[in-house]
C-alpha cells in the first residue's frame, strides 16, 4: 500500500502502526501536491487517496487530520496546516493559536484524523479523535505540527511524549487501528 503524503512524521506513524511495507510517494517517485480544498477532513482524505491512486494504481491510504478548538468555534480545524498560508512554520501557527488563546478560559481541543484506504473499488474511512486542552506555551521538542500546544489529561503536550507513547495514544493511531480493522473485514467480505 501507498501512503498519500511525504510527511516523516506521519509516514513514521503510519508505519509504526500498519507495517514497513507502506510505502511512501517519494518512494514511488510521485511528487503531486493534492489540493486540500474540501470541508471536511474526509472530503480531504478521500480526494488525496483518488487522485494518487490514478498514478500509482497501488492500493493508497490518505489522511487530513487537524486541531479543532473549542472556543474558536473548531478554528483551525481542516486548515490547520494553511491557516496562516503555505510558508508558515509550526512554532510561527502554534504562537498564533496560543495568542488567540490568551484570554480564554475554555482551552478544550480535539485532534482529529481521518484516514481514507482506496483500492479502486472500495472506499473505506476511519477516525481517530484525541481531547486535551491548549497550553498556555509551547512546550516539548518530539512531534510535529501542533503537538507542543496540545497538552493531555496527564498535563504533558503531545510533543513531550515519546514517539513510542506518542504512538500509541494519538488520533491517527486511533484511526489506524479501526482502518486496519477495516481492512481485515474487507478481505472476508470483498472477494
């Protein structure tokens, strides 16, 4: 299987969860940047999974994942990684949350993932969701994107975790464990 992005972050994931055998686009030579231009994180997925399976012709699983806030109404949620334009680095997006933050008491969040595996002919979707709160500064050096403002339950951000515990808390490995579940059905039922 392919999967549809040149993140290491999320490919490390993804790998960790689903097998060594996932391979990259740049391992397939793809270099294609899917317009990420649907409203939901599963017009996202779905659409990245059909347009690299129209190169490939491999089986392809695809992700849009993204930062919900709470008290800005689910902002930045399917923008999280443009918000602030193509260019912008993570700590340049997380001092804009953590500014729009600064004044408000409901700090709750969600980290949603949504994971499409297309083959063709079948369609299949998963999610994974995380709650925590926003921290009031950034904080941790492992992880990418949001995960140093993403603080859990247990007080430490998502980037202060190991990859290991990382791993086997997010919401893409929530995601991932129900599409593998997913797939396991599919081989008994899409013969």
């Amino acid at each position: 299987m392919v999967f549809a992005s040149n993140n290491k972050g999320k490919l490390k994931e993804i790998r960790y969860i689903l097998g060594d055998n996932i391979k990259s686009l740049k391992d397939l030579n793809i270099d294609i940047e899917v317009v990420e231009d649907g409203n939901t994180f599963y017009e996202n997925a779905s659409k990245k999974a059909t347009e690299i399976y129209k190169v490939c012709h491999e089986a392809v699983i695809a992700d849009d994942s993204g930062l919900c806030i709470d008290a800005l109404d689910d902002f930045p949620g399917v923008m999280t990684a443009r918000f602030l334009g193509e260019n912008a680095s993570n700590i340049e997006r997380n001092n804009y949350i953590l500014e729009k933050m600064k004044n408000k008491q409901d700090r709750s969040c969600r980290v949603i993932c949504v994971l499409v595996y297309y083959d063709g002919e079948h369609l299949l979707a998963s999610e994974g969701v995380i709650k925590g709160i926003i921290s009031k500064e950034r904080r941790g050096t492992n992880g990418f994107g949001f995960d140093e403002i993403v603080e859990l339950e247990d007080g430490k951000t998502l980037a202060e975790l190991s990859s290991d515990e990382k791993n086997k808390i997010s919401a893409r490995y929530l995601a991932a464990i129900q599409l593998k579940e997913l797939l396991n059905d599919k081989k008994d039922n899409f013969k």
